[in-house]
C-alpha cells in the first residue's frame, strides 16, 4: 500500500503556465534582411516582388516624363554580340564536319584527312566558323579568330585553332588538356601542339600559354629580349617575388645595373593578355546618403545628412485595383489570394519606409562620431566600434552592421561604405584619447613615403616617431599595418632604392 503514492506522483497530468519568447516570423525575418541589401540587390527584389504581386505597383518620380516609345526591331541573328552564343554557333556548324573528319582520320590515317580536307579548301563543303563569327564588340575570341582566318589557311589547322579558341579562358591562358582535345579531334597530338605553337604568335604576345613564365617568354621574344639572362630571371620567379636580389645576381650572371634593367622590363609586362579584351563594364558606385556642410543663421556650420531618394525604390500598395478585385472575387480562394497579396504588398511599403529610416538614422549618427575626419581627414578619424552607434541609436549590434554593409555616404572628401568609419582604437600616451588605426596607418604611410632618397624607415624608427606624437604602439603592431598595406621592409625597400637609383644613374651617364 505505500507504494502507491510513490506511483502517483510519476502519472501524467495538466499544469498551466505563462512565458514570453521572442518569435522570428517570416515578414520579421524578411524585413531583417532587407536591411543588409545593397542598392542593387534591393531593385532586384522590389523587381521581382513587382511582377508576382498584381496589388503592388510602382510610384512615378516628380521628375519622370512620359516615355515615348521607339519601333521594336528584331535583332537579327548575324548581328548578336553575345560571343559566347557565337563561339558556340561557330562550333556546332563545325560538328559535323569535325565527326566525319575523326572517322576518316581514324580510319584511313593522317593522309586521307588532309586529302579530304584540302577537295574542301574552297569553302563549297566545309563549314567554316571565322565567317559565321557575328560583327559587334571586339571580344578576344573575335580578335584571335580573325587573325586566324588571316595566318592560317589549312582546314585542318582552322579547326584546330577554333576548338583552341573555344578552350582559350578569358585570361588568355590555355589549361585545357591538349590530349583530350586531339582525341576529340581525332588529330595527332603534335600537330595541335604545332597549331598552338602558331597562335602564341599572334597578338597579343603570351596568348595561349600554359604557364606564366611561357607567357612572359612569348612577350620578350616579341620585343627581342629573350636572351639567357633574361631566361634565368624567369625561371627564377620566385626569388623575384620574394625580392631575393642577391640570389637573382647569383643565378643572371649580372650585375646591379642590369638587373634592375631586367626587373623593370619584367615589371611591364602583361601576365594576363586576355583580360584587356574581356571585360566587364565597371559600375558606378551610387550613394545611400549624402553629407552635406550647411550653414545656418543661428546654429552656424553643420553637418546634413540626407537620403539618396533617386536610388530608393518607389512602390506603393494599390488601392484602387484591390477594391476591384475584392468586389469581383467569387470564390474564398480568391478572397484569400486578394488577401495575403494586400497583406503583403503593405507590409513591403513599410519596410523599405523602415530600411530607409533606419540607414537614415545611423548616418546620423556616424556623422556626430567622425565630425573631425569631414573636417580634417583621415588624420582625426576616431576610434569607432558598432556598440557605440548602437548605444546612440537604440539599435542591436547585429542591425547597425547590417545597414552599414554595402551602403555608401556621399561626402565633401569623397565616397566612403560606412563600414569605413568603424575602426579599432590604438593608446595614445598621457592619458590623451585613443587614436584610430586608419588614422595610424595613414600616418605610417606618409612616413614611409617621406623617407629620404639614401634611406629607408625601419619598424623600429616608425615606432620611435609615433611615440613622439602621441602614438603608444608596439612594433609588432606597426610590422602588421604595414604588411596590411603591402609595404616591403626596410631591408627590401632599401634594395629596391639601390637597384633604381643604379639604373637612374647608369641611364644619366647614357644620356
């Protein structure tokens, strides 16, 4: 019997109970990232959002004029300037041709391809790609093709080239494998190696390389400096990167002055050919905010900061076409459709009324902080962390960094992401307000490159002159600024300085 209350107390049973927990619904959590969106990939969704939802509609700009409508023209197809679109025409117009040559080359051997191959030089039965390539935009693949149809005229060889050109990457290079290529084909191995050889002597020079030395090399051969000396420098590379000067004279055979000669040659070539060809158009950044020096009767000069509305998305929930529809709706799925599109079409004006407050608000505030660097540059930057602007704006440190990613402020010294202004503090001596590290780095910069013409700034002396402004650093912490900043040493800068100002001088006495 004393069991059973023992019993008891593991049966189930109702308790009541309250708590409160913080729910991320799907609209919280889409607003959230509507914060972090950059102008670009903002239009993209309003876009999109525009063409799924019949309630949302786009609001007309005060300055927009109506449209006049120009005549559609069909683009014609020999008129395309996609060049991959067009490659890939000029490919599968040899494909068939390329098939039956593969089978014959198998088949009966190098003779009876170039046999058959050559009853079509005229052009009446072989397809030929260089003519099929549409006018337009000089790409590389347009400029190599047309000087292949220029230098080489055996079909054979023609298709070789194309299908190389096919695989030819948008630096210039070719890391394809050749093998599979002639098996593909259906050529010997050496005469695509042949063809290839051919094509690195088109321009530009270093096309068609494999590697970058092979590039390199195909440039000074064009320029006519390809000698033995020059040659150990390129297999030398590394030691070049790592600015081995001593190793490099060991291994050129050369002094001082011709070596610097042969670095500065080196420096001016084109490790990648093919990039001054295909490119993509640069797009100009466009500001979120503009900052703005006013100056008022009584508060005297301040500081504006003003939203971009040009790069805002104007959308507005229509109202009127929700009141049709709503009368004409029919059926409760219908109703309910209408419904959540309304519903959502509201919440989206809000939202990016929200985001725009919002980026608007820390602006501000970021402005308050970095009121020295508008006014004196980089010089008085100060120390910034995201909880200081959270603290001033009432915000979280997780949305203050997501409205300062990838949004811009337009201001009297230039363009700058906001993400700029946060930087970390370095002590200053005497009990003085901590400096920022971009303020020392800048400062570090104009150092160095104040340095005298016979001499170079160790870490040591760096340390040395910021303490006697102020700056409590360590050496340690000027040694990874300046690699930050992609400075040499001063052992390295020194060698550098020598080898320079023998060339200087080995030229002046030319003169």
């Amino acid at each position: 019997m004393a069991a059973g209350p023992r019993m008891m107390g593991l049966a189930p049973r109702l308790q009541l109970g309250q708590r409160q927990t913080l729910v991320m619904t799907p609209q919280l959590q889409q607003a959230i990232k509507l914060l972090q969106l950059s102008q670009i990939e903002l239009a993209n969704y309003v876009e999109r959002e525009l063409e799924t939802n019949p309630l949302l509609a786009e609001s007309p700009r005060e300055d927009d004029a109506p449209a006049v409508p120009e005549p559609a023209v069909e683009p014609s197809p020999a008129h395309s300037t996609d060049t991959a679109d067009t490659l890939a025409e000029g490919a599968a117009a040899l494909g068939e041709a390329d098939e039956r040559w593969s089978g014959e080359y198998a088949d009966r051997g190098g003779d009876g391809m170039a046999s058959r191959a050559a009853g079509r030089a005229d052009g009446e039965g072989l397809p030929d790609a260089m003519a099929r390539i549409a006018e337009g935009e000089m790409s590389l693949q347009r400029h190599v093709l047309a000087q292949i149809s220029a230098e080489i005229l055996d079909p054979i060889d023609r298709m070789i080239a194309v299908r190389l050109v096919e695989a030819l990457e948008p630096s210039g290079y070719l890391a394809a494998d050749a093998d599979g290529i002639a098996a593909a084909l259906g050529v010997d191995p050496a005469r695509l190696e042949a063809v290839r050889a051919r094509l690195r002597q088109l321009d530009p020079p270093g096309m068609f390389s494999r590697t970058l030395i092979e590039c390199l090399s195909a440039q000074l051969a064009d320029r006519d400096r390809l000698d033995p000396a020059m040659q150990a420098l390129l297999d030398n590379l590394d030691l070049l990167a790592r600015r081995d000067l001593s190793g490099l004279l060991r291994r050129c055979g050369v002094d001082a002055e011709d070596l610097a000669a042969m670095i500065g040659e080196i420096r001016a070539l084109d490790p990648k050919p093919g990039l001054r060809f295909n490119h993509e158009p640069v797009r100009a950044v466009i500001p979120d905010v503009h900052l703005r020096r006013v100056r008022h009767a009584e508060q005297g000069e301040v500081w504006e900061v003003e939203l971009n509305t040009d790069a805002l998305p104007r959308v507005l929930a229509d109202r009127r076409y929700h009141t049709t529809l709503s009368r004409d709706a029919r059926t409760k799925e219908a109703r309910e459709f209408i419904a959540e599109r309304w519903q959502t079409a509201n919440w989206l004006v809000k939202a990016l009324d929200q985001r725009a407050n919002t980026i608007l608000k820390v602006a501000r505030e970021i402005a308050l902080q970095q009121e020295g660097f508008f006014r004196h540059g980089v010089s008085a930057l100060r120390p910034l962390v995201l909880r200081d602007v959270a603290i001033a704006t009432g915000l979280h440190e997780s949305t203050v960094s997501r409205v300062t990613s990838n949004k811009f402020i337009a201001t009297p010294r230039g363009l700058f992401e906001l993400k700029y202004f946060f930087t970390s503090s370095v002590s200053a001596a005497s009990g003085a307000e901590a400096v920022s590290a971009e303020a020392v780095r800048s400062r570090m910069r104009r150092l160095i490159d104040g340095e005298p013409p016979h001499a170079t700034l160790s870490d040591d002396r760096l340390v040395e002159l910021l303490r006697g402004e102020g700056i409590e650093i360590a050496r340690r912490t000027v040694a990874k600024y300046r690699e930050a900043m992609r400075i040499p040493s001063s052992v390295q800068r020194r060698r550098e300085k020598s080898l320079s100002g023998a060339g200087m001088a080995i030229q002046a006495a030319a003169l």
